[in-house]
C-alpha cells in the first residue's frame, strides 16, 4: 500500500486483494466480493465487504468531516482507534469486533464486519432491540475501567496509554467544545435549537449562572482526572447489537479520563431515548439497573481478585478495600450522573442531535420532549441523582 489517499470501492478491493490474510478471512477472488458503502457518522468512510468466507469492516479517515468538507480534520482518527481496540481487546474479547489490521499510510482500519448487527439507536427506535442489552455494556465498562486504571495496572502500563492518548487533541477538542461547553454559549454558531419553540428555554438555560459553575466542575472532571482509558464516545449509535450478541464500536474518541464520562454518556442517551418515547421510560430505567448492577459487581470483583494489581490500592486490607470500592463506586455515579446531563443538553441543542426526537409525533410534541430533556439535563448537573432527576421531569 502507498501513501494516503481516500479509497471508493474498487480502490479499496484493489488494496484488501493484496493483502493475503485479509484476502483469505474474505474467501474467493476480489471479483467476487460484494462492498457496502455504511457510512453513518460525522468523520469516516466506512466499508462492509462481504465475501464467500467472510466479511470485514474498513474504515478510513477522510482529511476533512465527512458531512461538512469545510471542517478539516488531521487523519490520525483512526490511528487511535486502533490503539485503543488494541489496548483494550484483551479485557473485553466478545464485546467489540475483533481487530484485524491497520494500515498507518492509508489510515485504514480493518475489523470484523458485524453484518447482522444493528446500530442500538436503529434497533431502539423500530422496537426490535431485546432488553437487556444494557448489562452487556455495564461489563464492557466495568472491564476497561479496571483493567486499564491505576488499580488494575501497574503505573508504567498506565502511563504508557496516557502517552498513547495524549496526542487525541484534536477529537478531544471535538468534546470539550461540543459537549462541555457551546451548548451553555448563547448564538454559538454551532448550537441547533428548535427554533422558535425552545428559544425561551435555551435563553434561559445559557444565562443560569448557577449552571455554568457546575458545567465548569465538569470540564474539570474531564481534563484533569485520568483515571482510565475511556472510549470518549459511548452512546447508543456505538454500540451494535444482534440478539443478546451486544458490541461496542467506533473508539477514535478514546482518552485517560474519569470512568463517569463513558457511563454518563451511554446512560444519557437511554434517557434521551425515554424523553422522546415516554411509554419507554421504565424500560430505560430498568436498562440503567442493569448497567450499574453489571458493572459495579465486576469492578468489585475484579478489584477483589486482582488487589494489587497496580500501584493504587495495593496496601489496603479487605476490609478497607471494601470501604474504598464503596466510595469509588459512588464518586462515578457522582460523575456519571453530571456527564449525562451534558449529553441530554448537548445532544438536544448543540452541533450533533440524535435520530430519537423524530420519534416524536409532531412538532409539538418533539418539543415537548426536548424541553424534558434540558430540565433533565440540568437536574443531574446540579448534582440530583438519576432516579431522583427523572421523577422530578417525568411527573
């Protein structure tokens, strides 16, 4: 392979024909197989290619965002993505595709292709999502949290992905600005309202002084506390499901940041979900349970059975582990609960919205939702918890 350029589908069969190993996972000749355009997302072009024996999934950065050619982007997008499924495969085998190649000069990524997989917020919206799929994430989370924490690694392990991941700028940029800050800047050029309908609500949210402060401890909590490795964008367009078979995708956002960030964001599109469809409300609420349920008894465990692992904890006793996994646990539901609300007000006014308000009947409605979902938003920065929060805005 040569140097960068963007592939369409023939140059890119042209490029996977000559590598023998993914030729092979493909089966038959380059002729035979059958390439699937899937672009879904802001950045990348992404590939299905299916053939005989196979099928893989092939990624590659473009030098601007996909769905605006005006914003340029560096290519190094999915150079961590690669790192990061490489860093974190080991702990969570099954729950993402499995990593096959990446080739640094195309900054093309190639994976397993989940051909019978769905996008969750797809399958959310049609009804044909199976409950429970929540469990498998809070494991996924509970797994990398640790594994890749100063409790679960020695600090030279960590500081090595902490090097790794330093140089995620330019995405990490993508969030302070887009999550942790434009939606509270009145007329930021980037912020979608729904306009004329929620002009009073925005207004008023973007001049609550009392909610920047906290929106301000967040910001914090996101660029100061390296706890683990975090996925950096977890929500339910990355996460593919096929009957109880659930897989976490897309990792270009990855960071060393605080374990409530992946929780709050994933959690906070369940509950944007709920706020366009209010009959699903305890459905999503008996997802959160089971997320947290998942995760905590396999932080727990895992903790327990590796108790100095890293160099963070290694002296405690069990029953001072005890009383420190208690407090770990409730500092991440702390956090968790202000980084939904970011994401609530976020995904409901700023750059990238979500699919689920079209759910909604009319316009009237879907105002209505959006307005449930700012109030919630707010709620849980301020420092409500979530059931708490949501008995308040679903009265």
């Amino acid at each position: 392979m040569t140097s960068y350029r963007p592939l369409d589908a023939e140059a890119l069969r042209a490029c996977l024909g000559a590598r023998n190993t993914l030729a092979a996972r493909l089966g038959g000749a380059p002729a035979d197989w059958v390439l699937r355009e899937v672009s879904d997302g802001n950045l990348n072009t992404v590939f299905l290619v299916e053939g005989p024996t196979g099928a893989l999934c092939c990624k590659q950065s473009l030098p601007h965002v996909r769905v605006d050619p005006d914003w340029k982007m560096p290519l190094d997008r999915t150079d961590f993505e690669a790192r990061y499924m490489r860093a974190v495969s080991p702990f969570v085998g099954h729950l993402m595709p499995e990593f096959h190649a990446f080739d640094a000069e195309l900054h093309l990524l190639v994976m397993e292709g989940l051909t019978h997989h769905r996008v969750l917020r797809t399958a959310l919206a049609d009804g044909t999502a199976a409950a429970g799929f929540s469990a498998r994430i809070g494991e996924y989370v509970g797994r990398t949290a640790f594994h890749t924490s100063w409790r679960g690694r020695p600090f030279e392990a960590v500081m090595k992905n902490v090097a790794r991941f330093a140089r995620n700028t330019t995405l990490t940029r993508i969030t302070v600005d887009l999550v942790l800050t434009d939606p509270c800047v009145p007329d930021c050029p980037r912020n979608r309202p729904l306009s004329p309908d929620l002009d009073e609500t925005v207004a008023a949210l973007q001049s609550d002084s009392t909610l920047r402060d906290a929106v301000s401890r967040l910001q914090e909590r996101f660029l100061c506390c390296p706890q683990a490795l975090l996925h950096g964008d977890l929500h339910t367009g990355s996460v593919m499901v096929h009957g109880d078979d659930v897989r976490v995708i897309d990792g270009e956002f990855a960071l060393m940041g605080p374990i409530g960030f992946d929780c709050g964001l994933y959690l906070g599109n369940l509950l944007l979900h709920a706020c366009a469809r209010p009959e699903r409300r305890e459905w999503m609420q008996d997802e959160i349970a089971l997320f947290w349920r998942s995760l905590e008894h396999l932080y727990r465990d895992l903790w327990d059975e590796n108790p100095q692992a890293g160099d963070v904890g290694a002296l405690l006793s069990p029953e001072s582990r005890r009383s420190a996994q208690a407090a770990t646990l409730r500092a991440i539901r702390r956090d968790s609960a202000g980084f939904a609300g970011l994401e609530l007000i976020r995904r409901t006014i700023g750059y990238a919205q979500v699919a689920d308000y079209a759910l909604t009947p009319d316009r009237v409605a879907e105002a209505e939702a959006r307005r449930r979902a700012l109030a919630l938003g707010r709620t849980l920065i301020l420092g409500a918890t979530m059931d708490e929060a949501v008995e308040a805005c679903f009265q």
